[in-house]
C-alpha cells in the first residue's frame, strides 16, 4: 500500500514540474515576443520620425510639438505697453463670425482631397527639434510671439498650403498660384493699378543731387520713396495667376497677456464692447474691486487689439485680417457693405483640440488646429480682392465718412448704452462730436492736496501718433496718463471745430495760473490734476474745463496748478 501511495505521489511531483517547465516556456516565449514588439516598435517609431509624413500626422505634430511647447514668461517679467491706437478707425459694432466654422471645414476639406494619404510633408524629427527650440524660450513680448507664430504656425500653414498650388483646378477656382506671409514694408505700400505690391510708382521717388560727403569724396544718393500711412506686422501676399501679387489679408502680434485667455470670449462675446470702453475712457468709471478693474483692463486691451487690426484692415481695404496672441488667433472680417461692423471668430487651439493621444487622433481634431484653422482662413481670405485705385479711394472716403476714430464716440453711443446714463456727463459728452466728445459739462471741485517740489514735476509729455513703435510700454494701470497727455496734446493745436471757440468772435483769455504767487505747500490744483500724478483714472485735462496747461519753454519744469476762482 505504501508503494502505491509512494508512486502516486512520484506522478504528481513529475506532472508538477512538467506543468511548470510548460508555464516557463510559455512565460519565456511571450516574453520574448514583448521584447519583439517592443523592438518592432522601437524601429516603426524611429522610421516614421524619419520619413515624411501625410496631412494628419504633420498637423499632429505641428499642434503637440511646436503649439504646445509655449511658454509663457511671468507677467512681472512681460512687456506692459497699451497699444497706441490714438488716431486710428474702430468699429461700432463687435459681432460673432457664425459662418467662418462652416467656411473652414469646407476649405479645409479642399485641402484634405488634395493631399490624401501622400507623405508629404517634415518628418517627426524635424518637428520636435523646432519644439525644443521653442521651449527653452519663454514669450513675455511681441518680438517672442512673432519668433513663436513663425515656426509653429506660419510656416507649417506655407508647407499645407503648397500643394494646393500644384493643382491646377484649384489654382482656378481660388485664382491664385501662392501665398506668403510677409512683414517686408514694400509689399505695403500702395501699388497703382497694374502694379506688384510693393514696386514703387516712378512717380513718387526722386533720384536727389549727388553731394559729397568727407574729405575722401565719397558720393552720396539719396532715394525718396512714398512711405505707406501705417503698417502692420505682417500680411498675406498672394501671387494671381497672371504672376501680379495683393495683398489678402493683413495680422498683428500681441503678447500674450493682453489678449487673456479669461477674459477673451466673454469680451468679444459684447457687441458693444467698444463704446463700452470708450464710455469708460470718456466718464473715468473706475470699479472698486480689484476683479473687475481687471476685467475692465483686459476688455480695453483686447479692444486696442482688435482696433489696431480694424484700422489695418480699413486703410488697406483687405475684408480680412487676424490677430496672433500665442495661446489664441483671433480672425477677423469686414463686410464692405457694413464697415461699421468687425466679425470676429476665436480661435483657442488647446481648447478646440483638447487633450488627445496618438491613438485617438480623430478626424474631427485635425481641422481644430491652429495651423489647419489659419490654413483655411487664408484659402477663404482669396475670396475676396483687395481694392486700389479709385476703388481703393472710394472706400476710402466712405470710411472718412461712415466710422470713427479711437476716442470719438459713435452717434447715439450713449443711448443704445443705456438711457439712464444720458443725464450723466459721461453721457452728453459720447453724444458730442467733432472733437468735443470729451467736454464735460460738469465742474470737478476743487480741494487740498499735497504738492511736490519743484524738482520732481515733469513737463508735460506729448505724444506722437505712429511712431517707430505701436506700443506704449508703460506700467499697468498708467494707461489714464496716456489719455491725458493726448488730450493735452490735441489742446495744444486749438479749438476743435465742434467746440464753441471755433465760431466767429475773439477767443477767451484763460486767467494764468496764480500758483506762483501762494506758498509752495498751499497752492491748490484741481483733484483732475493730483490724480493723474497718482496714476488714478480721472478727468484728463481735456474734460475738465477748469484746467489749462501752462506754456513751458523747453528745458524748464511745469509749475504746480491751481483752479481759478
């Protein structure tokens, strides 16, 4: 019995262990056909890193290799400037571009057809070396945003766009063999008809005298060139088919901090988004909390963007423009038939994308990208020519006619902002016109305020409209300073014609300033005047009628103010 017991016990050992040496081979075979995946994989990841890649692929990796690698700087390491937008048109009306999600997909899909499954476009490996580049540098200004938009999304959109032009029935329908973005001031200057863009008319250049200049008698020319009224960062040069180029649209940089990814759809989601800030401008409404001067601040830096571009557009008679802010495209549109009226779609790539993996790269999010979206704007932008000549001209006075510069309000502005605030000063000088839009007819009081030395005052500074820079780099919150010291400027060249010293008779003499007669620590100034050394939004000396400037001779310090009895 034991023998029995012995030898099934013996089976079971050997049936144990032969069950074991079957697991471990099993176990050894699927480990080494992991370790053939992986090394199959390995190689597949390495050959489609260097190969071309299809439409897909290449937008995959323009968005999760170049887009998402900004970095922004910290905002007390970024530029601060207000956009200057002094003298430049803006709309009345800021509305949703509805139409621009169905346009895109169907030029989008024009692109789709065209490239199909052909591996045409930089490999993997190209795309993430760009991205390291991109990475190590943090955006805190335009000039950063520009390098930015140039690798990540302009040029990707050029290599999307190129095979477009290799085919001739779409070179038909859209009428036109290339498109390029360019920031070369020739290509802005105002072509005549017949002319490429930025060829200059013969006409208005002229070959100056020879002179000499220096003892080694080197000669000298000197070339006269029409130089364009303003220009923007950059825009889009189309070649037609007959090899003469226009310009397609226009765009602008912004860092990315003035066009806050927070406060950008609520904003351009107000239709009257602009005569609510130049209501603000024009009353010095000033929120208590900290919140919603914030917000307040946003919505006017947004709108000194959206303005900028607006006037870009208008000047140049495009019907199509775009500002680049980094973390967001904002595409713009005019309707000739309503220029008093800017389109505007968002465009926020992390959002419209979202989170995603290679594995679940739907169809859908490919044409969310930042370069697929910009690509089909600029197809849709070739829909419409740029005017010149005497087209160019009407549109031009039509605009002189129809809109409104920064600070001058649209008729009934105050109405359609509420009739309760048409008794307010701030009311009765939007309904103003003609350059006394900002008159208030109410008397600020006069009280005590502290003066400072006589070695600490400033002169009065005045600003020049375009200039080298379209930014003005002050600190945050100093953006009432600029507005004062324009109005000082446009008090210095006289009366406005809708001011009641433009009329017939002899002009009031202003008492002078009596403040150089009183004690230094009790002379008193308007609270206008304080508060605009403390960098406080307050009347500017335009809207208060109680205060003018002094005549100081150059080189010497303003003295302190006070207001007439």
């Amino acid at each position: 019995m034991s023998d029995y017991l012995h030898e099934i016990l013996q089976l079971r050992q050997e049936l144990e262990a032969e069950r074991r040496e079957k697991e471990e081979a099993k176990a050894r075979e699927e480990a080494e056909r992991r370790e053939k995946e992986v090394a199959q994989a390995r190689e597949e990841a390495e050959r489609r890193k260097n190969q071309r890649t299809t439409l897909e692929e290449y937008l995959y990796n323009c968005h999760f290799y170049l887009y998402k690698k900004l970095g922004l700087a910290d905002k007390s390491k970024s530029s601060t400037g207000f956009t200057k937008v002094e003298g430049k048109y803006y709309p009345k009306w800021l509305r949703p571009w509805t139409s621009f999600t169905n346009t895109r997909q169907h030029h989008f899909k024009a692109i789709r057809t065209v490239c199909g499954k052909r591996r045409l476009f930089h490999q993997e490996s190209t795309t993430r070396d760009l991205g390291t580049t991109i990475h190590r540098k943090r955006a805190g200004n335009e000039n950063a945003v520009d390098h930015f938009e140039k690798l990540a999304v302009e040029d990707p959109v050029w290599e999307i766009l190129r095979p477009v032009w290799d085919e001739e029935e779409l070179r038909k329908e859209y009428q036109c063999m290339g498109l390029r973005f360019s920031n070369n001031i020739r290509d802005f200057t105002q072509p005549n008809d017949g002319s490429k863009v930025g060829e200059e008319d013969p006409s208005d250049e002229r070959q100056e005298r020879r002179r000499r200049t220096g003892p080694n008698k080197r000669v000298a020319s000197e070339q006269r060139v029409k130089r364009p009224p303003t220009k923007p960062d950059g825009a889009g040069v189309r070649t037609r088919l007959g090899g003469d180029e226009s310009l397609a649209f226009v765009y602008d940089y912004k860092a990315a901090h003035k066009v806050e990814l927070e406060y950008l759809k609520p904003a351009i989601a107000k239709e009257k988004l602009f005569m609510e800030v130049m209501e603000r401008i024009s009353s010095n409404k000033s929120r208590s909390d900290t919140e919603l001067r914030g917000q307040d601040k946003a919505e006017a830096l947004i709108a000194m963007a959206l303005t900028q571009v607006f006037d870009y557009m208008v000047r140049y008679e495009v019907a199509y423009g775009y500002i680049a802010a980094g973390e967001s495209l904002l595409f713009l549109h005019i309707d000739r038939a309503d220029p008093q009226t800017l389109y505007c779609h968002p465009c926020v790539p992390d959002e419209d994308v979202g989170e995603t993996s290679d594995g679940d790269w739907a169809d859908d999010k490919v044409s969310y990208t930042a370069a697929a979206q910009l690509a089909s704007f600029c197809l849709l932008s070739l829909r419409s020519e740029a005017l010149k000549g005497a087209s160019l001209d009407a549109a031009s006075r039509k605009a002189e006619a129809t809109l409104r510069k920064w600070r001058e309000p649209y008729d009934g502005a105050a109405y359609l902002l509420g009739a309760e605030d048409t008794d307010s000063p701030s009311a009765s000088s939007s309904q103003a016109t003609d350059g006394s839009e900002f008159m208030s007819n109410a008397v600020p009081a006069g009280r005590e305020v502290s003066l400072r030395s006589r070695s600490s005052c400033r002169a009065t500074a005045v600003l020049r409209r375009d200039e080298e820079d379209e930014e003005d780099d002050r600190p945050d919150g100093d953006l009432s300073r600029s507005w004062a010291r324009t109005d000082v400027s446009k008090r210095k060249e006289g009366p406005s014609s809708g001011s009641s010293e433009a009329g017939g008779g002899k002009r009031k003499r202003m008492p002078r300033c009596p403040s150089r007669h009183l004690p230094r620590n009790t002379a008193r100034r308007p609270a206008c005047w304080a508060s605009r050394e403390a960098g406080i939004l307050m009347p500017t000396a335009r809207t208060c009628s109680r205060i003018v400037p002094p005549k100081v001779a150059p080189g010497t310090l303003s003295t302190p103010m006070s207001s007439p009895a």
